[in-house]
C-alpha cells in the first residue's frame, strides 16, 4: 500500500469540527467508539500496515488555499465523521476539501522495510488510510499467518 497524497500542513492541524452520529447501514465499519470521534490526535501514520483492527473515525481535510474557509490561521484543518457517508457528502459539497479519509487502529500489523521483506509488529498504531483499503484488511485470527504464507519468498 503507498501513503495517500496529502499536503503537508504549515501550522499545527486543527480538528474544526466532529460528527459521531451514525444514521444507518453504511457501506464501511463505522467508528467503533462515535462518542471519542473527534478525540485523536490530528497527526498520525499515513498508511501501511495491510491490516486493521479497528475503524475510529473518517476524515475531511480542508484546505483554504484551494476555497475552504479560513481556519486555523490558513492552513489545512479537518472535521471527523463516525460514518463514511457523512464524510463523503460533506467533502462533495465543500469547497477545498479532499475526499475522506479513514482514521485507523492496528494492533498488529505488517510492517514492509524493504519490498518482499515482511515483518509482524505488535502495538498500537494509529493511521490515516484510503478508504478502499478497509476492503478485506479487517484483522481476523489467522490473517496475518495466511498473509505471510501467501506472501513467502520461493
């Protein structure tokens, strides 16, 4: 997996606003705890990992230099949603935002130093994925083993 392209901010990011309500049948996990949406940190890791354990919230960035509100002194800002659907709704109807991203947790993961070299971490890690990435990377017992079998060098 390769990171997603964001532009790195000038000043400290900045969580403008959250959303932790879930409305219905979503086409993604929702946020496994709505009330902490908004909580996390606005810095973390930037894709990786190959698997998740659990979804904390999407995210809108926002960017004034492209028609955004000023906020934040003028650099980029976001708001969080527990539900994908609100998230993409909101980045479609505003203008300088970016399509949503998604707040993860792993607690074992893969980490890839060197192409085809593969290595089992173990701890938490919080990271901002693509949100097609979600799709079958869910962790499950045996995941990473069958992963690694599959990915085995001959």
């Amino acid at each position: 997996m390769t990171a997603p392209a964001l532009a790195a901010p000038v000043l400290a990011d900045f969580l403008a606003g959250a959303d932790g309500t879930i409305s219905g049948t979503s086409n993604y996990p929702t946020a496994v705890e709505p009330a902490k949406v908004g909580k996390y940190p606005a810095r973390a890791k930037s894709g990786a990992g190959y698997f998740y354990d659990d979804v904390l919230e999407y995210r809108v960035w926002l960017h004034p230099e492209d028609g955004a509100a000023k906020k934040n002194g003028g650099s980029v800002y976001f708001l969080a949603f527990a539900e994908y659907e609100k998230a993409l709704d909101f980045s479609r109807r505003t203008k300088g935002a970016e399509e949503p991203l998604v707040l993860i947790r792993q607690l074992k993961h893969i980490n890839e130093p060197r192409p085809g070299v593969f290595e089992v971490i173990e701890g938490e890690r919080i990271a901002e994925w693509q949100v097609d990435w979600l799709a079958g990377s869910k962790r499950t017992p045996g995941a990473i083993e069958k992963f690694l079998a599959e990915h085995k060098k001959r």
